[in-house]
C-alpha cells in the first residue's frame, strides 16, 4: 500500500483515467507466482480502491468511477483465467476464494459505482460453490445417487411410477441390496471423506470451509429426501427405508464440522 500511496499521492482526475491501462496490466500479471489463494490482482484491486477513496475529495467523482469500473473488468478477467489454467485446486476452489473475498471487501467499502460489481460477485462465488459442491458430494450415496438418477430418467422419458419396480435394473430386491449397503457407519466414513476433501481445499479461509460444509449438509439431505420420495412413490408397499434419518446426518456433520 505505501507503493500506491506514493503513486497515487497528487492524483487528479484525469490521472485515473491515464494510469487505467497501467493498472490494469499490473492486474493481469500479478497472479504468476501465486499457488493459491487470495490473488495478488483482488488484493491490488482492492488496495487501489482504498487509497482512491480516500483522495476523492480531490477528485472528480466520475473520473475515478469510470476507473474502478474498467478494472473491476480486469480483476473478473484475471480470476477467471487462473481458474481456468492453474492445476493444483479445483477451479470452482479459486473463483470462490476470490469472488467471496471482493464480495466482503464492497460489502464493508459502500462504493455506489460498484455496487452491481459487488452483486456480480456475490452470484458468482455463490454459483461456483453450488457446482463444487455438486462436483465433489458424490462419495456419500454415490450407488443410490446412480440408480435414483436412473429412475427419475425413467420417469422423465414417461414409465409411470407403478411400472417402474419392473424393471430389473430398478427392481425392489436391487434398491433393498443397496439400503443394506449404507449403513451409518458408511454414511459417517462417506461423509468424512468428502469433509476431508473440503479441508484441503479451502484450509486457507476457515469461514469459507464452514460455509462449504453447510452447503454439502443441505445438499445431502436435499439428495436424501428426493430419493425417499421417490420410493414413497415408485415403491409404495416395499417397506424401503434409509438406514440412517436426517437427523444421523446432521449429528455427523456436527461431530466433523469447525468450531
């Protein structure tokens, strides 16, 4: 920060507009060296952003929007980029860290010519979160994910639900088999395994962990409850129950999840 202070320490209007391009290559560059993380461009992005509030008294109010606006360009350009061709974490890990960090930072810094930036930013680290979580929550249930995901196909191709338990690829007898599988002692090591994966993956940010924890919780129970619907439906006089309740999973999860 003191390396913008003293760049930035007799800036007028017209000089945002004149140091965009400079900035916005230092922006571009700056995540080389980076493994993970925060990236070094959202903390130059954010820093920029600091010191120029700070000079707007002096400055055209226009001037320096029109500025944070482009950049803020360069900064989705730069995250979205390293996203895409770093290998070390998955690239929804990336684009979480980031657009949560940029998120937080407007949250707290009220800046109106960036208030849709900062809705952009919420959707996207939202939106990644979903597809993390729906890339990496498939050890838990990850047979009696495959074979409801093959009835709902049926259902949706327009096998009534009465005739579904016919086929022998869906019959009672297989779904029975596959209950018995998972009991809760399975269900605790699925779930710890994907608990583990979580950790590694965001053993930066320790808030962000806890909030991917709760998104894997719900979206496991959300799984849990769409596949006993479907055997109230598909099954109705088979007698077919989950080994474990909803509330077994939200006990394992208490047990594994941060404090």
């Amino acid at each position: 920060s003191s390396g913008i202070n003293a760049e930035y320490g007799d800036v007028a209007s017209d000089y945002f507009n004149k140091m965009y391009k400079q900035h916005k290559a230092k922006i571009l560059e700056v995540n080389k060296k980076l493994i993970r993380g925060t990236l070094a461009s959202v903390l130059h992005f954010t820093q920029f952003l600091l010191f120029s509030e700070s000079l707007q008294r002096n400055t055209k109010r226009n001037s320096i929007d029109q500025c944070y606006v482009q950049l803020s360009g360069a900064v989705t350009e730069s995250v979205d980029s390293f996203a895409a061709h770093q290998t070390k974490v998955p690239s929804e890990v990336v684009v979480v860290e980031n657009f949560h960090y940029l998120y937080t930072f407007l949250l707290k810094n009220k800046i109106e010519s960036l208030d849709k930036y900062r809705s952009y930013c919420h959707k996207r680290w939202k939106d990644s979160l979903e597809e993390y979580v729906r890339a990496y929550l498939t050890l838990p249930l990850e047979r009696i994910n495959v074979f409801f995901c093959g009835v709902q196909n049926k259902l949706d191709s327009g096998v009534r639900v009465t005739e579904i338990g016919f086929a022998p690829e869906f019959s009672k007898q297989k779904l029975r088999a596959l209950i018995g599988e998972y009991t809760v002692k399975e269900l605790k090591k699925g779930v710890e395994g994907v608990m583990k994966k979580i950790e590694k993956h965001f053993s930066k940010d320790k808030n962000l962990f806890t909030v991917a924890c709760l998104s894997v919780l719900a979206e496991l129970i959300k799984q849990v409850e769409g596949h006993e619907r479907l055997m109230k439906e598909c099954y109705p006089k088979a007698g077919l129950k989950f080994n474990f309740t909803v509330a077994q999973i939200h006990g394992i999860f208490d047990k594994k999840s941060p404090k």
